[in-house]
C-alpha cells in the first residue's frame, strides 16, 4: 500500500470516527422521546441539530474517502486497516 492510499484508508476512518462522535454529542440532550404526538417536533429538532448536521456530512464525505481508497487498495487489505485504528 502506498502513501496515498494509507492517507485515504487513515482519513475515512477518522471522518467515520469523528462521525460517530459528532452523532454521540448529541445525546447530550437527554432521551429523545418520540410519540404521535411529538413525532414531528422531535425530528424538527434533531434535523437542525448541528452535531447531526456535522456528523452526517462527515459521513458522506467519508464515503467519498472511502470509495477513493477502495479504488486503489483491495478491501481485504483497507478493512482491517479501518479495524486497527477504531
């Protein structure tokens, strides 16, 4: 594996870490209660949430990473290089 794909497997795994931890933040907040009732102000909520918003687009741009690296390394070899570092 050559530097740049290392650098793309690295940096899909820490936006997917950052991620994960952007959507943990938002727990902060407590239990998200969801009824028929309250449904629709909760999901309000969370979809301006900014943690959400940060962690959903790191997602994506993970992806893209992702996608980059696995077009250059063999999955067998980026997978568990994902594992070591998470």
């Amino acid at each position: 594996m050559n530097l740049i794909a290392f650098a793309l497997v690295f940096t899909g795994v820490m936006l997917n870490a950052a991620a994960q931890l952007l959507l943990k933040r938002c727990q902060g907040h407590g239990i998200i209660q969801l009824s028929p009732a309250t449904i629709l102000n909760a999901g309000l909520k969370l979809a301006l949430e900014p943690h959400i918003v940060g962690g959903l687009f790191c997602y994506v741009i993970s992806v893209v990473v992702w996608i980059l690296a696995l077009s250059r390394v063999p999955v067998s070899i980026a997978y568990p290089c994902s594992r070591w570092v998470t």
